[in-house]
C-alpha cells in the first residue's frame, strides 16, 4: 500500500520545503497534478516545475496529465525526472501509441479514466500498462468529496487484471481510505488530507493506519 501525496494544495511559494517535508514524513511517492486549461478546467505544473522537483526527493514523481495532447509533453516531462506517467483515455491520440511512447521514453505507463467513462473502456490497454488511474471525483480540482461508486470500477479491474496496480484519486482521507482499499486499490493519492496540516507525518501514519 502506497500514499501518493498530491502537491496540487502545497505552499508553491516554498514547494521544495513542502515536499521535503513530505518526504520526512513517509510519504510513498510525490503526485503531481499537470492541468492545461483544456482537458480540465485549471492550469497547474509543466515539465520544469517538476525538473526542479527531482533533486529533491529519491522518491518517485507520479505525474498525472490531464491535458488534452499527451504525446506532445511526455518526452519532457520524463527527462525531467517523472518515474510514473498517467494520461487519460479520453485525451486525444491513439493510447497504445501514447502507452509505448511513455515506455520507450524510460517511464512507467498509467491510464485513467474521468468518472463518467466506463472502466469497461480500458480493456484494450490492460495489459499494456503499468497501473490504473480511477478519479473518484471529476479530474480539476482538489477537496472534492470521495464518490464510493467508483469503487466498483476497482473491483471490476481486480477481477480483469488482478495484477495490475490500481491508484485512486480523489477524497481520499482518514475515512474514506479504508473501503478503496478493501476494494483493491494499492495506491492512494491523497492531497488535503496531508498538505496543509500541522503535522504531516501524523497525516500520512493516519491514512496508513485507517487503510488497513
């Protein structure tokens, strides 16, 4: 079980301290929020925000893009130091291509899926990837409230490929956290419920004990 801490809610004025912070604090791996105005309604990081993340930390930087053209920003966002790159199927461009684009550049291949698609659509690529991004909440913006619908998209996936990694995100807190992974989900992006407390290693220690 991971805790994939999202810095879309961090100090942007001292990230670095943010996320060595993070860091101390057990956190499993960095999630980083990319948003271009188009795919979702919010602009977030681009690929030097994340090269000046990269001496920060050994741990991984998750990157998620939400942007409408993967293809053309993966390459930069993987020589910046992305470890994990998720993109989502309903973003343009073919996704096997995008899916060995990510491969061929050095990275691990995420896919996920906008809450109103069915996970059903993700067949094709099951084997291709790496891991599985379901949004229990529509992709944008943090502090939205977890949507425990979603997780039978969780279970459809742990009967369709159940070795494949599946990574939620969206709501995930102390109380919430507990039923995604009862329903199979082994990594958990978590934002608010972390960034912004007083105490960030309790945060983290609190959702690895509320998930078991």
């Amino acid at each position: 079980m991971k805790i994939a801490v999202s810095i879309l809610g961090a100090n942007f004025a001292d990230l670095g301290t943010e996320v060595r912070q993070l860091d101390r604090a057990g956190a499993d791996w960095v999630h980083v929020d990319v948003m271009d105005g188009h795919f979702v309604p919010n602009i977030t990081f681009g690929p030097n925000m994340v090269h000046s993340l990269r001496p920060l930390t050994e741990k991984p930087l998750d990157v998620h893009l939400m942007i409408s053209q993967p293809q053309a920003y993966i390459p930069q966002f993987i020589q910046a130091g992305a470890d994990v790159v998720t993109f989502h199927l309903e973003a343009e461009g073919d996704p096997a291509q995008t899916i060995q684009q990510i491969h061929a550049a050095g990275a691990k291949a995420g896919i996920s899926v906008k809450p109103v698609t069915p996970v059903t659509a993700l067949r094709p690529y099951l084997s291709q990837v790496d891991m599985v991004l379901i949004m229990s909440v529509e992709p944008g913006f943090g502090g939205q409230k977890f949507n425990p619908a979603m997780l039978e998209k969780v279970r459809w996936l742990k009967k369709e490929a159940p070795q494949l990694p599946v990574e939620i995100d969206g709501g995930i807190n102390p109380d919430t956290i507990h039923a995604a992974a009862e329903a199979g989900v082994e990594i958990f992006v978590a934002g608010s419920a972390i960034v912004g407390k007083a105490d960030y290693k309790a945060a983290v220690t609190a959702l690895h004990r509320a998930s078991e």
